[in-house]
C-alpha cells in the first residue's frame, strides 16, 4: 500500500468531471486500497479518485466517526436517486484543508452504486453518511463544497490556499521543484 498525493484546491484536476469505472483489475483494487490508507492517514471521512489525480468515478468512505468498528465503503460509479429534509451542515474537505463552512446538504437520500468488485447495491443513508456521499457525488462531478459559499468567501479561501501553497514550495530545496 501506499500514501497518495492529496491535490489541494484551486488545482484544476478537482475540477474535471471523472469518467464511469468499467474495470474491476488488480490496478483498481490496490487504487482502492491506497485511497483507504490515503484517507485514515489525513485523517478524513472520504476521499474521491479525482482528489488523488485519478478521473474516475470512485470514493472511498468511513462515517463511523467515533464508533468502535471502522465502516469502510467503496463507492462506483455512484447515483443518488432520492433525497430529503434540506438542512445546514457544516462541512469540510481533505482538499481545502484547514477551512470548514456551512452549506446545505440533504439528511436523507438512496443511492445505489457498484462495490469494488463491480456488484450493484443500493443503501439508504441519513446524517454524515447522506452528506458525505454527496460531497463526494460533488467532487466526481468537479465540484467542490466551496461552490456553495458567496464569491467574496470563496475568493479568500483561495487566495489563501495559494498562498500556502508558495509558502511550502519556498520550504523544498530546488532539486526537489516539480
Ligand atoms: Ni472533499
């Protein structure tokens, strides 16, 4: 396994609409794999295929939050096709790190989508599940939560973001400039 490059907005890879999985090799599997240690290692609660430079439709998950037991969930080629109960959620991103905010997400929805090993299920979720499948459905989209918030905000998160950015790479020693 392996850790994986999380891309940080405004890199314009997030913004690409990721493409259907039709292949269920032994490359998707260790992908799969090294999304999950990806995402533990943040720590995260997801974490989509286009966030680590990959334009696929696939994101791993874990919502079980404080719970004993870890819940991980693969999701492909994901749809939602029912939702309900708008409501104000505050909300995050591996790729727009140190920021939350508020937007408004749905507390329940259906989805169905392929596992890992390409079998469709569906699941009816509510709560931080619901969201965060959303919010991944977003990023396979190319959309980021910050879309949600006014122009002025979003402005500011990416100038910030930028700057940091500059910052790190005034860190690494010239030989190391990609
Ligand atoms: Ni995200």
């Amino acid at each position: 396994m392996a850790l994986l490059t999380i891309l940080h907005h405004p890199d314009p890879r997030l913004r690409q609409k990721a493409e259907p999985v039709r292949v269920f090799d032994d490359a998707l599997q260790t992908l799969i794999d090294d999304m999950f240690e990806t995402m533990y290692d943040a720590p995260g609660v997801g974490l989509a295929a286009n966030q680590v430079g990959v334009a696929k439709r696939l994101a791993v998950m874990d919502c079980s939050g404080d719970k004993a037991a870890p819940e991980p969930m693969v999701i492909i080629n994901p749809e939602i096709f029912d939702t309900s109960d708008l409501e104000v959620m505050e909300e995050g991103c591996l790729s727009v790190p140190g920021i939350a905010d508020k937007v408004k997400r749905f507390n329940h929805l259906k989805m169905r989508a392929l596992d890992r090993n390409g079998n469709s299920f569906e699941i009816e979720a509510e709560g931080l599940l619901a969201q965060a499948i959303q919010h991944e459905i977003d990023h396979l989209d190319g959309k980021l939560y910050i879309d949600y918030l006014s122009s002025l905000k979003r402005e500011r998160i990416r100038k910030k973001l930028e700057k940091e950015a500059r910052d790190a790479a005034r860190g690494q020693p010239a030989v190391a400039a990609r």
